[in-house]
C-alpha cells in the first residue's frame, strides 16, 4: 500500500510502498486512514533536524494527525468496532514505563525514551491503513468527519488549557494569542469557547486572511502588543522572541503557555514574575483526557470558522504541503480515502 | 515609645520618638513586640528603592518580621488574649477590595493597590508595641518563642512550597535551593522536613558557616551548578542570573519558584520547558494558610540547627543591622522587649 515516508538513507521525502498490516493481534484495531494533517514538525522532520525511524529500518512513514475508520478489531476489544470513526494519539509510552507512563500519561514521561508515531521510531499515518492498541485510538462522532483531523493538534491547545486554568489562581477573563497558524487559531476557538476575551498577535499584516479569520471568531486581531496585559498568554508562534513576549504580555497573576518557541537570549523582568505571581510553563503533546476534551470542543465549534482552518489536497501533493513553505491560509490535510 | 523609622523628607534612618498607640477599636488587637528581623527588603529600604511612609506623614516605621505578645484586645476579638504570642501578616488589602483581597488573599492582590506594614503606606514593628486586626495576627504556640521571629520570612517560603507541588505533575524527590541566606537556608529546611533530598548552591565557598549549615541541615552544599537536575528549583538569592541558571536546572516536570531576582537578560530554552511539561512561576508575600504552615514547620525544625540562623543583636544596634551589609552567617533580629 502506498505511504509517504522520510528516507533517513538518502535524506529524502518520497512515496514508497509498504507491507499490508499483519493479522491482528490481541486489543489491536485495524482502520483506514481518511486524512492526515501536516504541521510544522513534519516540515521540521524532512529537514531530518530530529526524528529517526523504526528500529533496523531506514525510513519512517510521516503523518500525526490523522482520522480513521475502523476496518477490523482484534480479540479482546470493546470500545470499538468496524465503521468507528477514530483518531489516534501519538506518543507511545516508554518500556519498562516510567510512573507516568505506567498511568497513561506518556505527554509526561520523563525518561524522554518514549516513541511518537510519524516522529520518533514508530511509523506515521500518511499511509493507507494503520493498526493501533484500542486504548491509543479515541472515537469520535460521525458528525464531526469534516474536522475531526483537527483533533490531534486541538488535543494539543487542550492541554496547554487545562494547565493553565490550573495554574492560574483567579478566574481569567481576558486570554492573548500570539501566532495565527492553525495551532494559534485553534486556542483562539477554544478560549473563545470557554467564555474569554481573547486578542490574536501574529506577523501578518491586519487585512491578512488569518487576521480575518480571526476577527471573523469572534476575537481582535492586534498587530502591536504594547500596552496589551492579559490573564492568560498563549505562545504559538516557535519564536523564542515571541516568547519573551507573551511573558511580558501578563497581567497579575497572568499564567503563559508555550507550546513551540525554541531557545533564545532576551530579557525577563523576574520581578515582575514574582510581584504578580505570573507563571510560565511549557506543555508537549496530551493527554488522552486533552484528546476526549479536543473532541468536545470540535463539536462546539463554529463551523462556517473551523472549516476555513482545512485545505484539502490529494494525497500525492505531499512534497508540496511538507517539503514546501507553509500554507498561507490554512492546514493542509490530505485525502487518503 | 522608641521607634527606628526611614526618613523620607531628610532620605535618613534613625530612631525616633513616637506617640503610644491610641484605645484600641473593635476587633484590635495591642501587643508588645519582642523581636523584630531585619531582611533584605529592609536594606533596600533604607536605601530609598521603593517604598513609602504613612498618607501625610514624612517617616515610616521599619520591620515586618516580627513576633509580640498580646497586651489587650479590643471588643468582639474572640480567638486571643493577653499573654498569647503572636506573629503579624504584614499585606493589607486594597480598597475597595479586588476579589482576591476580599477573599482574605491580598498575597495575590490583582489592582497593586495593597499596603504593607513596614514597607508600603503602614508602620512595621521596629517598635516597642503595635496594634493590628485580629485577623492579620497568627498565634504561636510559647514553645517557639525563640523562632517565631522567623515566621514571616518562613511563610513566604511556605507559600511558594504550596504552589511548587500544586503545580508539580508528579512527586518530587529532589530540589535544588539557590542561594543560602536566611530565606534559602529556611526553605532548605522547609523541604527536607518533606522528605525531599536537597541541593543547595551558593556564592560561599564550601567551607562558610552557611555551606556548613547547610551540610548540618542533612542537605548537600554544591559549589558548581554544572549538570545538576531536580523536580523543583527555589531561586533564594535576587540575582537574574541566578533565576536563568534556575531554569536550567530543572529536570522533566520541573517546577522553578522565584522569590527575589529582577530583572535581567539571558538565554532560555523555551524548547526544554515545553518538552518536560516544566514550570517556572513567581511568589510574593504569603496567604494566611502559609503563615500557619509556617508555624508548624517552625515546630518540627530542628532546633540545633534552625536556632543558628538568628544572630541577636540589642535595639540600638539597628544602624549596623539595617543600613550596613548583611550579616555573614545568620538573621540579624533585634531584641525589642
């Protein structure tokens, strides 16, 4: 079957054809992939900046945000069963488990040896069929075909959310986003859903297409942060300016999020942090709660909104979508089925 | 009465003459101070960096590390009496009250618009007695009389221990604690009574009577910051650079609480705190359920080794103590009664 893989031999993105899955064994589920989602880490993995394939082999086939149907299920399982739409959930948990895995939150392991499908040892989605374990796949109802491939990277925003709902000592009232990809465009949703205020700072000049999207959400689009103090500050940008920035951006008691900025060198006021009881923190991946609450949210959304967010492509326009500059618009989400 | 005040008119420190406190109201409480700390806060004060005295007055009295004993209660104070030890909150809230100060935690106060007894707008207790609400005292038990004095700056530790594990996804094992004054000596304390294993690093060579208390404490004194890693990291120390080596010590899950440090130009790595789901936050001042914790971790301390942090020093002596360099190895607490 076809499947569009990292060759890590000769460092090139290509189409390749892969062996069927093999039976299935106990608690597995096998399901058709229907569309997979690119984002900046798959552009980051054909760059081959990090990323390594399975074990003995010399490629990994791409994709992380994916939307199945399930074909057929292995003995043992009872949540799922043929005609299901499924997403799965990325992170494999380490082995033996460390005490984070061991309770299903491998977004937490901390012996760093966990493996990702589509990133890190274990193959991805951009591919016709995948086989998972029922506890990695999380359904989602059939009315939300059209975007469900939005819920790995919602699964995402939902983390980072719970976390600073958590963190944050008061109820938040007023919520800045700083990026306008989809990532940023999604907790723009997701606050604007719980109830917040939420300002939007991305590059894009104001009568951008994202910046109307934006405003067309129901949030304000601002393309200067002077002045602008809000409760809490989402970073989505991978711009460690931007995130000094967003730390700057926090009100009293202000909780920021960073969800991708890298290393860099700038300036903090600790005081401020100290004064105001402000607090950064840094979120990876989900859990499988944040994929259950991604799903919830999906289906809250407003659509003549979200569905802006998807761009369909076939899937042979993969090494335009991955290998390419970043969709000016929109994520790109390519048809398999 | 005798009282040590800053002057602002005349930018001068010095002991003055003061009138006794007026009939108490309802719900007020006299007591008479029997020792009051002196802290870092108190030397910037001296120095004129922040602060500000009493609305039409020219002076304010200094210290808000204080322990005193009831002299006489106003009418409808039902939980003290005369006799009992007592150790002063030193926030007041704003008015009209934000909703964290209404609800007892001017610690979190959102409008800035809070008074600080010794510090911001309201006497301290460089003083021979003081009169508070019933509500901003915390009893004692006799048995602590020599260490209640360390209550205040105790609670502040205390409180930022709360938010460490409040916001640590995992238990912690081990922490690091930069710098080893009286604040990083009592949170060193603070977490070995928790069971933790603790780092402690420190300008001071190993041999200083600080690194040796430390080791005495049953933490380990570490001159090099050079691949260290723990679960929570306690900045102690005021300096920026401090707070970006903090940081950079946490290990996955870690959790960093500032106290002290201000502003200051570093390299982050932005990277690091998303892929171990870290945390970095900021604490000031104490909510009442720290000063409680504090008085209870003052009960377990042990006392061969937590009596070691006070250096006693007689009321006159408040020039040397407050205007001149810290004291090397020990709080300097001035006996007032």
């Amino acid at each position: 079957m076809r499947a569009i893989v990292l060759d890590y031999e000769h460092r090139s993105l290509l189409k390749r054809d892969v062996p069927v899955p093999a039976p299935l064994g106990d608690g597995e589920v096998l399901f058709r992939i229907e569309e997979v989602g690119v984002c900046g880490t798959d552009r980051e993995l054909a760059s081959f900046r990090f990323g390594y394939p399975p074990a003995g082999r010399s490629f990994l086939v791409l994709g992380h945000e994916a939307v199945g149907t399930v074909l057929e299920t292995g003995r043992g399982v009872r949540s799922l069963q043929p005609g299901d739409l499924v997403v799965p959930m990325i992170r494999r948990g380490c082995r033996p488990p460390c005490s984070c895995c061991a309770r299903s939150r491998a977004d937490l392991c901390t012996t760093g040896n966990y493996r990702e499908r589509g990133i890190f040892g274990v193959d991805g989605y951009f591919i016709e069929m995948a086989v998972d374990s029922e506890e990695d796949l999380v359904r989602v109802p059939p009315a939300l075909a059209a975007i469900a491939v939005l819920a790995e990277p919602l699964s995402v925003v939902e983390k980072a959310m719970a976390s600073a709902f958590r963190y944050r000592q008061e109820p938040p009232s007023t919520a800045l986003v700083l990026g306008a990809g989809p990532i940023g465009l999604l907790a723009t949703l997701a606050l604007l859903g719980r109830g917040l205020t939420v300002l939007v700072h991305s590059l894009e000049p104001a009568d951008h297409p994202r910046a109307r999207l934006v405003e067309q959400a129901g949030a304000r689009y601002v393309p200067e942060l002077g002045g602008v103090r809000a409760d809490l500050v989402l970073e989505a940008t991978g711009s460690p300016q931007a995130a000094f920035a967003a730390i700057g951006c926090l009100g009293p008691l202000g909780v920021c999020g960073l969800l991708g900025a890298a290393v860099g060198t700038g300036q903090v006021s600790f005081r401020d942090l100290v004064v105001g009881n402000r607090v950064v923190f840094g979120s990876v991946n989900a859990s499988p709660e944040s994929f259950q609450s991604a799903v919830e949210q999906l289906a809250r959304f407003d659509r003549t909104v979200v569905d802006k967010l998807i761009h369909r492509a076939p899937f042979e326009h993969f090494a335009a979508s991955i290998a390419g500059p970043p969709s000016e618009t929109a994520k790109v989400v390519h048809v398999i089925h």
